[in-house]
C-alpha cells in the first residue's frame, strides 16, 4: 500500500518543523511515499520554510479557509494528482512516528475493505487527548479501547493522525470547506462510515501536542477563542441534523443547556458566549453546504 501524509497549517512554523521532521524521517524508511503540506496563507516565514523543502508537495492557499478549507484542498491534490492507495491526514501539532503508521499498515492488511483508519491520540503525558474521542458504533465508550490489541469499529472520529482510502475519498467526496473549523472530522469520517468501515487501532499512538489536554467548552474557553464556537455550534447542529430528526432535535435542547450553563458559570463574556451559541445555531438551522464529488 502507498501512503501519502497531509498535513494543514497556519503560522505554527515551530511546530510544523517538527512535524515534518517526523514525516522526513519516515518517508526515508518507505512507510510512507508522499507528503502533501496544505499552507492556509501563513505568513513569510512559514512560506520561506516550505518552499525550501524539495521532497514535499507544497500547496498555498490564497487566504485562510481554516483546517477544513485545508483538508479539502490536500485530499483533492492527493486525487487528482497522485496515485496512492491512502492518504494519512494530520494537523501540525501532530507528533507521529514510524510504529504509528506501521501500526495502521497492518490493520489495513487485515481489514482491506477500510474507508478509515483512526490513531490513537495522546497527549504529552500520554494521557488520551480529550479532543480526539473517537466515536464507537456502539454508541459508548467500551473496555475494548483499553486492550490496545483490539481493534475497534468506529462510527466516526477525528482528523488527528486518520488514515483514508482512496476507495473512500472515491465514493464520499471531499471534506466541505464550508465548516472552516470544527466538525468537519465528524462530517467527513461519518460520511464515509455510511460506506466502509472505520476502525480505531489504539496501537497506533500519536502525540498530539496541544497547548493543554482540554475539550473544546464555551462556558470555560479563553476569550480569544470564544468567537470561534460560531462555528462548532452551527456545523455541529448541521451534523446532529443530517443523522436523524432526533439527533438534531437533542443537539437544540443540548444547546439551550449550554446557554444555562454559561450564564450560571462563565467568569467573563457571558452575553457574548450566549450570543455565539445563538448565531451558531440559527445558522445551523438552514446551513446546508454542497458536497463536491470527485470527478475522475
């Protein structure tokens, strides 16, 4: 199997090093044949660095769609214009290692029929990364992510080190650039999972190196990102609402339950974080974005 690496970045030009260190590293030993590197328009210094790079495939954007803007365009360059068998996708945060896409090579031996295949995401203290929960389908967290034999079949999960096959890129298209940030993962890897199968293989570990080890949360986030949760309540609500009546009619209530919590806990900005939740789900309610299809 030929494995091409995404990786999507925006002015994180320490971090990106070393990702791409990494990914050097494991192309020379053959686990991977391509890396693809999707620039969301950072700045000089990023750009500088990139385009001094001779082994990689270098895509700049002309301004910044976020990580989703990003993934579409890098699986769209590893379709149109390469011919591996999979495509390994990661932020510039992610910290892999030759074991982590080892691992995953052997799952897909085993499974040959994958649309995706999830690492496990840890974070600097190897403990799980509260981000990067994947979703079961048995709809909960089992003892099975604990035995790290196990390989677990996945409803969805996230973009943080996932292995995608070009059969699946095939029948379900590509991420939609309209999400910008948040849920894009989940839209893209439940789509898929409508197809082939999804696995989570715990022995494929990947550090996942986030300032801290946090879930996403507007009641307690920093006020910088607040404006930001605009988007992961109307993408969310627009997800919630493609998997059945209820799943969406659930995510409204959950929703009006975030508003209580905010003005009972939030220590600043708590008309502002109501007044996102309230844009994010409106919008939620007639957002309905195109899915672009592949086109051979």
């Amino acid at each position: 199997m030929r494995i091409t690496a995404l990786v999507v970045t925006y002015n994180r030009l320490e971090l990106l090093k070393e990702n791409i260190g990494l990914l050097l590293d494991i192309q020379k030993k053959g686990l991977i044949q391509n890396i693809i590197v999707v620039d969301n328009n950072s700045d000089i210094d990023t750009k500088s660095f990139l385009e001094n790079l001779s082994n990689i495939h270098y895509v700049r954007l002309n301004k910044n769609l976020g990580g989703a803007g990003g993934f579409n365009a890098g699986i769209k360059y590893f379709y149109k214009e390469l011919n591996d068998d999979a495509i390994w996708i990661m932020d510039d945060d992610t910290m892999p290692n030759s074991d982590t896409v080892s691992e995953l090579r052997s799952v897909a031996d085993v499974h040959k029929n994958f649309g995706f295949l999830l690492s496990n995401a840890l974070w600097t203290d190897n403990t799980p990364c509260k981000m990067n929960i994947p979703m079961p389908n048995l709809h909960k967290w089992t003892d099975n992510f604990k035995d790290k034999t196990v390989v677990v079949p996945l409803l969805r999960g996230s973009f943080v080190s996932m292995l995608i096959s070009r059969k699946a890129v095939k029948l379900v298209g590509y991420p939609i650039t309209d999400f910008f940030v948040w849920g894009d993962d989940v839209n893209y890897s439940e789509r898929i999972s409508r197809h082939l199968d999804g696995y989570f293989v715990p022995s494929s570990i990947v550090i996942h190196k986030m300032k801290n080890n946090v879930s996403t949360d507007i009641v307690k986030d920093d006020s910088t990102r607040v404006s930001r949760y605009y988007y992961a309540f109307r993408n969310d609500f627009y997800n919630a609402r493609k998997r059945s009546f209820r799943d969406g009619a659930k995510f409204f209530v959950h929703s009006l339950i975030e508003i209580t919590r905010v003005l009972k806990s939030s220590k600043s900005l708590k008309f502002k974080r109501v007044s996102i939740i309230l844009k994010g789900v409106f919008a939620g309610i007639v957002f309905n974005p195109s899915i672009e299809e592949v086109e051979d």
